[in-house]
C-alpha cells in the first residue's frame, strides 16, 4: 500500500533517483545496517534470531557488492533502498525488520560521515607521502642556490631546498585541516530518526562504538541536517588543491626555456600532435587546473545549505556528486605530484647563473650600511642610486669602483665586494626560518619529524 495513487513520472524518477552516484556509499551502509541490527537485537527491539539473519543477509550483500555481483533494479532509488531490497530477498520479511527505528534521513548522514572521515584519512595519507618526497628532494638540493621571487621578478637569492620545504609546510597545514574534518565527522547521527528522535529503547552508544564514532550527536534537529563536515572537507580540498596548483605553476615556469630549471620526466609529460620537439608538463599544468574545480564544488554546497530551513531537505542530497568528485580529483592530483616529484630534474648550473645575479644582493648592501649606523630608509636610497648608475652603465655593482661609491655613501669600503662574491649573501640569512644552509638543515629535520 503506498500514500501514492499514482505512479512517479519518468522525469521525476531521473531527477530524483541518486542510485547512479550513491551507490559509492554501499560500504558504509552495510556496516552501518549491521551496527544498528545488533542493537536492535541487544536492546530487545527485534529478536536474537531475526537479528542473527539479518546479519547473515547483510554480510551476504557485502559479498555482494565487493565482487560486482550485486543485482541492481530498475525500480532501486538509491543504495540504501537496493541494500534492503536485497536483504529482503536473501532474508525474506524479516529484511523489512532493519529500518526499525532509523530513517533515511539519518541513516544517509551517518553513510556520508563515514565515507568523509575514510576520505579525510585518505587525503592526509597521500599528503604526508608528498611531503616526504618534497623534503628528500629538499635533501638531495640541499645547497643549490637559485633566485627567490616577488612580483615575478628576481628578488633575493635562496636555495632550492628552501624553496622546496615551502610547500612541505603547505601540506602539513592541509594534514591538520583534515585532521579536523575527521573531528567533524566524530558524532554518530544514527539514532536521530527522521528529525526528533525515535520511539524505541535505543543505544546510540554501543553503535558509535562500532562504527568508530567518537559519540553521539547531541540534538536530533542537528543530526540530520548537519553536512558542516561535507563543507570541512570541501574546504580543506580546495585549500591543499590550490597549493599544488601553485606548485604546479612553478614547474611549468620553471620547465620553459627561459627559465629551463628543471625537467619532467618523459612519464609526466605529453607531445605535441604537430610539433615533433615539444615536451610539455602537461601534469604541472593539469596540478594548476583542477584547483578552481574543488573550489566550485566547496562553494556549490554552500549555494544548496545556504538559507536551507532545517531539517532534511531534499535539496541535501546535491551533497554527493560534489564530494565524491572532490575526493576523487584531489586523491588522484595528490598521487600525480607525487609520482611527477619523485622523477623531475633539476638543472643546477641554470638555477645557480640565475641567482648569481648580483642586484639579489641590494637588501644585504642596504643591511650593511644598517650595521655601520645608517638608517634603513637612506640604506634603502643609497643601494637603489648604486642599481641605476649600474644598469644605465650596462655594469654589474662589482664593476663600481670605490670612488664611485664613496660617492654615494662613505660607509661603503672593501666589504662590500667581499659581499658581492658568488653566493656569500645566501649565506647571510641566519634568521630562524632563513634560508642559510643551517637553517635549511634545522628546518628539513623539523619538517622531517613533523611528517612522522
């Protein structure tokens, strides 16, 4: 008997039915169906037998769907609807027995919140695995010097490895955004019903348990319309995505010609179907794009949760397909850098001409004058007058003589072409967190151990 006379028209059935992108949800389910059947049974609501049948058929659907054997519908509107018609099948009425004090409602946000949390773990995985080849590639380019930019523009000189454990640091703030999105997920919505709780004796307690919930979500309002920790992940993706499009746009830059720095290897590069010689990073470029697509999935859901009244509303299930693209897109891009990390080439001798250039060295002529007493500000104007008198002579600062500097400051003397030395003003940088070489060294130990 249904509270419909007629049946759903085949347009309604596509816009409505989510079998064609829930069914990633299958895993979930069937633990969670299992979880909630041995409750029912521990607390008396159902039998001992029927319990033990149930968990009979649900392990025999988890078969099942591990070996692609799961026998879809046409009629199935969703996983959860397929899971218990199955069931039911394999059982016979005593399937119908399962959704005993649950409801869709939070039976969905329970499958979301583990399929989350699993995701989060994975994410975070793939990011420590990145930042470890990111430090030994910092390791093995310990002391390379190449030029560090502001604007585009040469600006100071660092090293490489330094430059490298940039992004080390980039991917540990991911790693604790998903170690928060695994927090979200900790509270069980199993249990809430469809909005205001269930009438039967139950122990929402012993399925957390289960299920590896930290405890229980305290309103039952809450529970069912929460998808804050689906937002989280969204968040932490597009954040750790855009920070391998940054680092996916310096490896294009930095392949070219003009720059030529570094090269990927034949593995993570594609040809050209024209032009024979062309080499292109196409995985840096791909690194760069996908980006702005975990971005768009973050803020489609907060155009479908944004003004949406509480409870469940159907507009909650636009939640998937954003995710699960998400996951997918960032998990793989995660693999990508890695693999494309593990292989590039560095070229040293063109990394090191670029940073040779000696105008990197004014802020540390500036920071002399500042040691021998002179404000920074007329350090500043002094080293600026020393840059054009260079450049419209077409001379390196190396090429002043000393009367051309005692010109524009007395304090200038033999130092500073000590300083102009090939990589002397590298070293100079003896701050904590500088690029110097034992600051490097301090840094990638840190970086070492805070990636485990």
């Amino acid at each position: 008997m249904s509270r419909f006379a007629e049946p759903q028209a085949a347009g309604f059935r596509r816009l409505n039915d989510s079998i064609g992108f829930d069914w990633r949800l299958s895993p979930y389910d069937v633990d969670q169906s299992i979880a909630h059947a041995a409750m029912l049974a521990a607390q008396g609501i159902i039998s001992d037998a029927d319990g033990t049948e149930l968990r009979r058929g649900l392990e025999q659907v988890q078969r099942e769907l591990g070996d692609g054997t799961f026998p879809f519908a046409d009629g199935d509107e969703d996983i959860h609807m397929a899971i218990e018609r199955r069931l039911t099948e394999i059982v016979g009425r005593v399937g119908g027995r399962l959704h005993t004090a649950r409801s869709r409602n939070d039976q969905v946000a329970t499958d979301v919140a583990m399929f989350v949390r699993a995701h989060a773990h994975e994410a975070i995985d793939r990011i420590v695995r990145l930042g470890r080849t990111l430090a030994d590639q910092a390791e093995r380019h310990l002391d390379w010097p190449m030029p560090g930019y502001t604007h585009m523009q040469r600006a100071q000189p660092i090293y490489l490895s330094h430059h490298l454990l940039a992004y080390v640091w980039m991917l540990l703030r991911d790693r604790e955004r998903f170690g928060a999105v695994v927090t979200a997920t900790g509270r069980l919505p199993l249990g809430a019903g469809a909005l205001a709780g269930v009438n039967f004796d139950t122990d929402r307690r012993a399925v957390a348990a289960q299920l590896g919930f930290a405890g229980v979500a305290e309103n039952s309002v809450d529970a069912v319309s929460n998808r804050d920790f689906v937002l989280d992940y969204l968040s932490a993706a597009a954040t750790c995505a855009t920070h391998l499009s940054r680092l996916g746009a310096e490896i294009v830059l930095w392949s070219t010609e003009e720059y030529s720095f570094c090269e990927v290897s034949d593995a993570w590069a594609s040809g050209s179907s024209i032009m024979p010689q062309k080499k292109n990073p196409d995985a840096a470029e791909l690194l760069r794009a996908k980006a702005p697509r975990l971005v768009s999935n973050l803020m489609a859901l907060h155009g479908v949760m944004h003004g949406l009244p509480l409870t469940y509303n159907k507009d909650m299930q636009e939640d998937k397909e954003p995710l699960f693209d998400s996951c997918d897109t960032l998990e793989l891009c995660l693999d990508a850098a890695d693999g494309m990390l593990q292989t590039i080439a560095f070229h040293r001798d063109r990394l090191a001409a670029a940073a040779g250039d000696q105008f990197l060295a004014a802020t540390d002529v500036a920071d002399l004058l500042v040691r021998r007493g002179l404000p920074f500000r007329e350090a500043h104007g002094v080293v600026a007058g020393l840059v054009r008198q260079a450049l419209e002579q077409g001379r390196l600062l190396s090429d002043l003589t000393p009367p051309e500097l005692a010109q524009q400051s007395s304090l200038l003397d033999d130092e500073f072409y000590r300083l102009l030395q090939d990589g002397a003003w590298l070293e100079t940088k003896v701050s904590e967190g500088g690029t110097s070489l034992a600051r490097v060294r301090e840094q990638l130990e840190r970086a070492r151990a805070a990636l485990g």
